[in-house]
C-alpha cells in the first residue's frame, strides 16, 4: 500500500513533561517536549502554537496514563496529570484544535508499538512497564492487549492485589525519586531529576545511591510478581529509565538477590502459591526497542488505525 503523507501530531503526555513528534509516511520526526501545563486551557495553546508552527497539520495522537475511554473521550482513574480526569476530555481537545484526536493509554501504546515493531516482535504473552512519573502497565495476552482492569486483574488472590499498590510506589519513579533527593539535599523539588540522580548515585553521592538502590530493589519486586501472576514471555521495560545502561544488569543482580533470601517477601509469597518454584523464577527483561519514544510511535500506529490511515 501506499504510505499516507499526511503529518500527525503525537503527543506523550506525562506528568513532568509533554513529549512530541511529528509521524509522515512511518516515521517519527522532530522530537521535542515541553513543561505539562496544569491547566486545560494552557495545554490546548500551547498545542495550538505548535500545529500553527508546523502546518499542515491532519489530527493529533495522544498517549495519556489513566484509563482512555474513546467511546465517551473520558479519561479514567487518576494520574499526574489532574486536567485529563475532569470530565470528557478526547471532543473537547478535538473541538479546540479542530482535528480529530485519538487518544491511548501510555503503556498500551508502548505495547502496541513494541509489540508490532520492537521486542515483543513473534511473542504472544508479554507484560511491558513504563516508568515515568507514574508506573504504567500494558498486558498481552494471546497477542492482544488488555485494555481495562477487569481483564487485567480478573483474580486479585492469583494476581497478587498488593502489587497494584506497589506499582505506584514512589520508590520506582526515577521522577519521584529526583523529588526526594532534591528535598533530602535540601533543595526545592524538581530541582534534580532522574537522569541527575543516577549520576549522583555514580559519583558516590550517599542520598542519591541510597534511593537508586531502593529504586531497583522496588522494580525488581514488582517484576518478580508480575512474571510470577501472569508468567510472560517476555517483560519489556520503557520510559526515560529505559536509556539508562545499567538498568538491566542492576535488575537482574536485585531480582536474583530477592529469589535467594529467604526473608524477602517473595519468599513469604512462596508458600501460598501453588508450584512456587516454577512461578517464582527470573523474568525475561528487556528495553524497550524504542525506548523513550515507544509510547510516542505506539500512539501513531494507534491513530492510523483509528482512523484507517493508509500505509
């Protein structure tokens, strides 16, 4: 088929920062981001000035967290980003900018993009954790993406219920782990961010490689029970922290650490789970192919089916 030459905007929005990108003919160009407003009305201009900027413009995708509703354009749950949970939000940003607008949670669209084009490429189960401000999760399975917490948490006893609680720990976000820092160095918050806080920890700086291993010990746990409850083939990791070179090597060498020790709380886990030995092993880690832009391309492909794009 032939590949559309119409440019869409797609947006990333996240709790910290909007990324974007410009997608034509397959391809996303131009990549920039901007602070994320704490208003509607200031998102909406600042969008505005960018499709002014860079016409013609022929609609927007946007990879959100919460829970997307493209039936009613609500966005579901709750987030870092407050504007998006207040009443419909997919028409209305549609009528303002005066384009259509498709509209995906940010780790579906990892997953959509990861799996069509990156590492979940001939994988049918797989599981994939965005960490940004928040923790997303996107789950596959049959080689379709869940899309909603009943089907994701269909059996909270098997699903271990507690992990829905650690997946918003503070401890995981390199974004919130930058906050604690900043505070702990007494400094106002966001004065350090992530990337800042793994150079630190690299330097030696106490504060900063204290929360950097309480970080990796967290995700490690997190992993464990999520390959333990839903046994993947694989489990993608994307997000700013997915640049990181020593984000796989660190995991690996907590997660093995973790199934070792005989006091950790996987090990507590162990005796109500049936088969333990074969739930409880190493997950099968891997980046994200487009690491931080997974989400931006998975919103792309999202849009172009949506509205049947050729290509």
């Amino acid at each position: 088929m032939v590949q559309s030459t119409e440019t869409i905007l797609v947006l990333d929005i996240g709790g910290s920062a909007v990324k974007y990108g410009f997608w034509t003919a397959q391809k996303l160009e131009d990549r920039e981001q901007f602070p994320t407003p704490l208003t509607r009305n200031k998102f909406y201009q600042t969008v505005a000035d960018i499709c002014d900027a860079h016409e013609p413009i022929a609609g927007i995708a946007v990879s959100c967290p919460g829970e997307p509703d493209e039936d009613t354009g609500i966005v579901h749950g709750m987030s870092y980003v407050p504007f998006l949970h207040l009443g419909e939000f997919q028409h209305d940003f549609a009528t303002q900018l005066n384009r259509p607008v498709s509209l995906q949670n940010d780790a579906e669209s990892a997953a959509l993009a990861e799996m069509t084009l990156g590492v979940g490429q001939n994988h049918q189960n797989a599981l994939f954790t965005i960490i940004g401000s928040g923790i997303g999760l996107a789950i596959v399975q049959d080689g379709l993406i869940l899309k909603n917490l009943a089907e994701k948490f269909d059996n909270p006893e098997k699903r271990f219920a507690d992990t829905l609680k650690t997946l918003n720990n503070s401890k995981v976000s390199p974004v919130q782990i930058g906050k604690t820092v900043s505070l702990k160095n007494f400094k106002l918050p966001n004065t350090i961010d992530g990337k800042t806080v793994f150079e630190l920890a690299k330097q030696g700086d106490p504060i900063a490689s204290q929360e950097v291993d309480q970080m990796y010990a967290s995700l490690a746990e997190i992993l464990i029970f999520l390959n333990a409850a839903y046994q993947p083939e694989i489990i993608g990791i994307g997000g700013g922290i997915s640049n990181n070179p020593d984000l796989l090597p660190e995991l690996k060498a907590h997660i093995a650490t973790l199934l070792a020790s005989p006091d950790s709380k996987i090990s507590f886990y162990k005796r109500f789970y049936p088969n333990p030995d074969q739930a409880f092993t190493k997950p099968n880690l891997r980046t994200c192919y487009f690491k931080n832009d997974a989400n931006l391309i998975g919103a792309s492909l999202h849009y172009e089916h949506r509205f049947k794009r050729p290509y």
